[in-house]
C-alpha cells in the first residue's frame, strides 16, 4: 500500500492508503521524491471546478518528480535510477481502488510510460496522450536539486509559452505576480524585451519582480493601470502577456495595447475570451492563447539553473511533507508562498 492524496466525492482532499501501481510493459514504476503544488489547478479539481476533470474520487498532483525503481520489460528510454517527470499514482484513463485520476502526483509511487518505445512498436495508443509526453528523464536533475526540478515543471510551461512572443526589442507588460507572472518577466528581459512593466497587487512580489527584471512598476490595488502603462511605454505596449486568470482583467490588456500589439492570454480560459463584449476589440490586435508545451523547455529550463540565471530560493519558497498537505494548500491560497511542493520521499 502507498499514501495519496484524494480528493473526495464531496470535494475534500485526504490522504488515503491506496494499493500500489503496477507497471505494464512500457512503463517504469517510480518513487515520488517530490510534486510542486499548483494554485490553480489543484484548487479547482478541490473545489470541484475544473473543466477537464469532473470524476471523483481522483488522486490529486500533476507537478511531480520522481526517482526510477523498476522497469517494464518493453521500456528502453528509462533506466533504474534516472530522475523523471510528472509521474502519475493512476494513469489518465485508468481507475483503480475506485479512484479516477487527476494525474496523481501527490502519492508515495507512480507510473511513467515510455512512448518512445510504444511509439517504436508500432502502437498508437498513447502518442498524443497529454501525460506521457510530458514524462520525461530529466537530465541533471540530480546536479541542479529537487527544489529547482520541481520548479522547472512550471517555469518550463511559461518559457515555451512566451517564446512563441515576439518580445526582443519590445515594450513588455506582465499581469500578475504569481508565479506565473514573475516568471513571464524574467522570460521577457532574458528575450531582449526593451522594457519590461510589471502590474500587481502585493508590494512584496513587485519587489520580487524588480530582481527579476522589470524596469517599472505599477501597484494597481486602487486603479486599472491602463493609464499607468501608456505613461510609462509612449502610448501604448507591443505585448501584454495576461496572467492573473481573470477575465475582467482583459480590458485592461486590450487597452493597453499599442495598435498591432499582442495579447498573450495565459491564465483566462479561452470560453471566457468569447463571453466578452468584442466592441472592446480594435481589429488589428493579435491573441495568443495559453497553449504550452512545457516539455520541450524543460532542458533549457535547467541549463539556466545550473548557470544561476534563475533566482530558485525566491521562487520556490516553501515546501511541506505530504502529512502537512491542509497547511500548504491554505499557505498558497491565502498568497503567503510564490511556490511550494510537498515532500512526499
């Protein structure tokens, strides 16, 4: 038996004794040594909200790390002993102690799938599957540490996300200073942006957005910021990059913009982009919607880390054991921490 972390038909998360995976033929069973906690998408799947999964009982976690332990018998790109990434207690798809998953990285064990090896074999069964592209080796893992490797999971997402902006030699403004917004601003100054303004409501994590490379600040506890930024960039920004999730929040980037400027909409779900009143919209702007492919970043990610262009204390601030998992989830929602993770090895 292994601890997990479920949440509930009536929407709590406990930990549960749940039997052990299995590994099939092209999959690795996995120790969890750690999983990162997202702020929005596990309070969704806690509250019930989330759009892609509605099955309960799941097994919570998708931001996890794990060592290799075992390897079955048709599996070639993993090997005992390598770190990997986003290992799941129970398989998208799959169901087991009457659980469904939610990816379920919040347990003591999980399962990788090698699709490089399944894809050689000549079967299509999960060659788009959302999870086993994103399980990964993940090299120098060890070297940069579990604190930076967990982080790298979502730092990855935001980098392949921002370079698909134009922002070398641009105006540059971030909505948001969770993780995700700190993290677009230091992926806007290490693209050449020419001037990075950061909008946000917390003093302290504008600070934390000056260190990592915005140029301005705007606290917009008391006003939109659309004034603000047009002060600050001549009139008008060439890229918003939205990041606070919240719809209403478009207006601001809309209005923000220079004529021809980009809109990066990362945090607000697209059906809330078409329930706006598009007579906000000037018809030369451009969207870009949150579509990442965080594994494709993710070396890049750790090759600057380990040349220390990341700052990882300042943002991976906290960590718990799994025990703990009530106090952690209340820390990140009531804003106290930019990143955290639970200890689960």
């Amino acid at each position: 038996m292994m601890k997990g972390l479920v949440v509930t038909t009536d929407h709590r998360a406990e930990l549960k004794n749940i039997s052990l995976p299995s590994p099939g033929p092209f999959e690795a069973l996995v120790k969890i040594l750690a999983c990162g906690i997202c702020s929005t998408t596990d309070s969704e799947l806690i509250r019930g909200t989330q759009p892609n999964n509605s099955e309960y009982p799941c097994l919570l976690g998708h931001e996890g790390i794990g060592e290799v332990i075992q390897i079955g018998a048709n599996v070639k790109y993993f090997k005992t002993g390598d770190w990997v990434t986003r290992p799941a207690g129970i398989l998208p798809g799959t169901t087991r102690d009457g659980l469904t998953s939610a990816w379920g990285g919040f347990a003591e064990y999980g399962l990788v799938t090698d699709y490089k090896a399944l894809a050689e074999s000549g079967s299509k069964a999960m060659l788009n599957d959302y999870t086993a592209l994103r399980q990964n080796v993940l090299t120098n893992g060890p070297q940069v540490g579990l604190a930076a490797s967990v982080l790298s999971i979502a730092l990855a997402e935001t980098l392949d996300w921002s370079e698909k902006l134009s922002m070398a030699n641009s105006t540059v403004c971030v909505n948001g200073t969770g993780i995700a917004g700190l993290s677009l601003v230091l992926w806007a100054k290490l693209a050449g942006a020419s001037k990075v303004i950061a909008l946000g409501r917390r003093t302290e994590r504008l600070a934390l957005a000056k260190e990592l490379g915005a140029d301005e600040l705007i606290n917009i506890s008391d006003k939109t910021g659309i004034d603000e930024v047009k002060a600050l960039s001549n009139g008008g920004v060439d890229v918003f990059m939205e990041a606070t999730g919240v719809a209403s929040q478009m207006e601001v980037a809309i209005r923000s913009l220079k004529p021809g400027g980009t809109v990066g909409v990362y945090g607000v779900a697209t059906d809330n982009i078409y329930k706006l009143d598009w007579r906000w919209f000037p018809p030369d702007i451009r969207f870009m919607m949150h579509e990442p492919q965080e594994h494709l970043a993710r070396a890049r990610v750790i090759d600057l880390i380990a040349k220390g262009k990341i700052p990882v204390e300042k943002l991976m601030t906290h960590n718990w054991p799994l025990d703990d998992f009530q106090q952690a989830f209340d820390a990140v929602q009531a804003g106290k921490v930019v990143k955290a993770m639970l200890i689960i090895a």
